[in-house]
C-alpha cells in the first residue's frame, strides 16, 4: 500500500541523510537497536522505505555505519588545550564527555565496538594526537597515547553497561551458569562506584604518558 502524505507533510525538512541518521537514533535509544527496521524508520520519517535508498544505497550497513560515525566522532577542543597549557585536564574533559556521549547512545555503542569503521574515529583521534602534540608530548608518544586512551573509554563504557544492565536485572547476579558477574562482585550487595573506577583509571593512563 502507498503511504499517503501527512497533512504536514510540506511543513516536514526534506528527507535527508543526517535527518535518516538522527531518526534512527531516536529509535535506538527509545527502543534498542534491535527495533531498528527500515520499516520503522520510514514510519518514523513518514516516508516509504524505499526512499531511505536514494540517500542510503547500501540500506542497513550503510546505516548502522552512519550511526556509529554519528555518535563516535566527537574530537576533542584543541584550541581549548592550547590556550590553557594543561593538556591532562583537556582530555578529562573530553574523556568525560565522550563517556557521557556512549552512556547515552548505549544501543549504538555495540556497534561501535564491532563494526569495522576507521573513519568514524578517525577525527576523534587525530584530535587527541593533537592534544598531546601540543602538550609537548612526542609524535609517536602522541599516537599511542591517543588510541590507548580511546580504546580505554569506549571499553570502560560497554562494561559499564553491560554491569549496570545486569544489575538491573530482574535475575539473580550471573548467567545461566551460575557464573558472578565481570567485576566479581555480587552487584546486588556491592554495586560498583562506575565514576570512581572510570577516573581511576584515565589518571592512571594519564600519568604514564610523558
């Protein structure tokens, strides 16, 4: 059947890639990403999904990839790291936020970790290189340092809700057979402190780099 246009249907931006790619993602965060359909997100965009190809011709590869592009590209403020000359400080900030970023776009970040998509991070990281370099930090260091500290908040943010997830949980603490959860706590007596541990560990990363 042919969807008949909404009487504000000319009152709506033109279908886009960026407004496809933001839609998705209100449907990933209210719903999880196994909801995400085509269908659906036609549904939500108020067009045929058929329409969704002329911007995304590879349909839901080129999809989940611009969902990953959306929510793991967030460099961080090199011109804020100059100016104040203290580039540790720069990158807990940036840390934090991005931190908040996966934590709030949680249906996404599995794909993040999963999919092949270099170039999604490919700003984010040239901006931690920067940081650094501008930091006195040496070029190799730099690189190094950069992916290190990356790799440590998009880690620490998948066992993070993959902890808070279990512990929300309905069921008694570990899986089917009957192992503890990742941390080894009984999260239901000892919830775990995500913020201390997730500070802990970026001074930890940031002391060693020289």
């Amino acid at each position: 059947m042919v969807r008949q246009p909404s009487i504000n249907a000319q009152h709506r931006a033109p279908l886009s890639t960026e407004r496809i790619i933001e839609s998705a993602l209100r449907i990933v965060d209210g719903q999880g990403l196994a909801r995400l359909t085509m269908r659906r997100l036609g549904d939500a965009l108020e067009v045929e999904a058929m329409a969704i190809y002329h911007h995304l011709p590879r349909g839901k590869e080129q999809l989940l990839d611009g969902l990953v592009a959306h929510v793991a590209s967030a460099p961080a403020d090199t011109v804020s790291a100059a100016s104040n000359g203290d580039w540790r400080n720069a990158l807990r900030a940036w840390a934090a936020d991005y931190r908040t970023r996966l934590l709030t776009h949680s249906g996404v970040l599995p794909l993040v970790v999963t999919r092949r998509n270099p170039a999604a991070l490919a700003t984010t990281l040239a901006s931690l290189r920067e940081v650094l370099r501008r930091g006195g930090v040496a070029e190799e260091t730099a690189a190094v340092a950069a992916h290190t500290l990356l790799g440590y908040v998009i880690g620490h943010a998948s066992l993070e809700v993959r902890g808070t997830n279990r512990n929300n949980a309905e069921a008694a603490p570990g899986d089917a057979g009957g192992r503890p959860p990742s941390d080894g706590t009984n999260s239901a007596e000892r919830p775990v402190d995500w913020d201390a541990r997730f500070t802990a560990g970026l001074d930890l990363i940031l002391r060693g780099v020289t």
